[in-house]
C-alpha cells in the first residue's frame, strides 16, 4: 500500500552525506500533516516545492500539494487568491492541463492520477463539477490502495452525495482507508459502529477506532486530548 507522499520525496531532499536541512525537515514535517488534512501544511509543502526552498523544484508534485490543501477550504478562493502569487510567476502547473493529466493517467491505471482527478471533479478544479464523476474516480483509487480516496468515496456514500447512499459500503470504505492509516476514516469507522450505520452497534469497537485515529494524529480533535 503506497502512501500519497513518495518515499523519494523523503528520502531524497537531504543534502549529500545524508544531512537534512531545516528546510528540508519542515518539508517533511508539513507533508506528514498535510496527509493528515492539515491544509496550511499543504500550502507550504507546496511552495516549497515551486519555489525550489531547500528541496528540488517540482512543479507537478506543487500542484498537487495545493489541490490538497485547496480541497480543505473554499477552493476557487484558494486557488484565485492565495495561490495568485505563485501562479503569476508562471510556476504553477496550469489546472486544466493537469485535470486532464491526471484523468489520463488514471485510465492508464494510476491509483494515484484517480485520486487526483478525483479532488478535481469534487471541487470544480480545472473541470466542471461532478460529484459522481468524483466518486467514480475516488472508488477507482481506493481500489488501487490509495487510502485517502477511501474515506473520500466513503463520505460520499454515507451522504448520499454523488453516490447511492449506502452505510454499509461507507462503512467498509472508512475501515480501509483507517488500514491505511488514515486518521480520519478511523473517526468516521468509530462514528459508524457507535450509531449501528451499516454496522451492530458496537460502543468497544467505536473506541478502538477512536483511539486509532488519536494515535495516528487526528488533527484538531479535542477528544484526542483528554
């Protein structure tokens, strides 16, 4: 099971001889939070990235550092206003260009392209919003072992928004994603098995995911701190 961070971007962004940077070390620290939904985090890994701050320059994985963090708040807002700066130099990558890249990438089996475009067709960026569409791309990428993609999908089952609204499938899809170490689907697994959604109720093993999603660092979440 990969993580949405490569190995390399860890691994490689030290200097030679094997010291990290400070720079470097904020890099792996914010990309750490923003897998855990922290979109500030996101942000910042992300203009580091396009203004080549201590790691290499890489404009694709900018991109996709800032549709995560934009994908946190009002994405037009993001995109149009914070991200302003940055694309007026020319260093973002262009958002239509890689919406369809990445729908691309995704027909030729890339569980991490899916997601991706599946953020795109959620939030309107570079495409028209499409909740199904979004679904689809998500469900797509869970099956390839992108956890993230799995809660995702799973939230949108357990509304009903662009997918039938089917609690034990959003179930199932919050346990994977939480495998996968996702701290969010462990709190929504929990939410699911207190409540009997999909599931028996079932108060032991709704405190289990809790404590799950405690341990792998639930953002903000003040249950985490008693």
């Amino acid at each position: 099971m990969r993580s949405l961070v490569p190995l390399a971007s860890i691994c490689l962004i030290g200097l030679a001889g094997g010291a990290v940077t400070a720079s470097a070390q904020a890099q792996i620290e914010e990309e750490r939070l923003c897998m855990q939904g922290d979109a500030d985090a996101c942000l910042s890994a992300g203009m580091r990235y396009s203004t080549a701050d201590g790691v290499a320059a890489d404009q694709v994985r900018a991109t996709q550092l800032f549709v995560l963090g934009c994908a946190e708040r009002d994405a037009v807002t993001c995109f149009t206003e914070e991200l302003a700066p940055v694309a007026s130099t020319g260093r973002l990558v262009a958002l239509v260009e890689a919406t369809e890249q990445f729908e691309q990438d995704c027909e030729n089996d890339s569980p991490e392209a899916c997601f991706y475009a599946g953020l795109h067709a959620n939030h309107g960026i570079g495409t028209e919003q499409d909740y199904t569409q979004a679904a689809r791309f998500y469900d797509r990428a869970c099956q390839g072992d992108e956890p993230t993609a799995c809660y995702l999908v799973g939230v949108q089952h357990m509304i009903g928004v662009g997918a039938d609204q089917d609690h034990e499938r959003a179930t199932a899809l919050f346990l994977r994603g939480c495998d996968g170490g996702i701290p969010n689907a462990c709190m929504a697994a929990g939410f699911q098995y207190a409540h009997g959604n999909g599931v028996a109720p079932d108060e032991t093993r709704a405190m289990e995911l809790l404590e799950q999603a405690c341990v792998l660092g639930l953002p903000g979440f003040e249950q985490c701190q008693r």
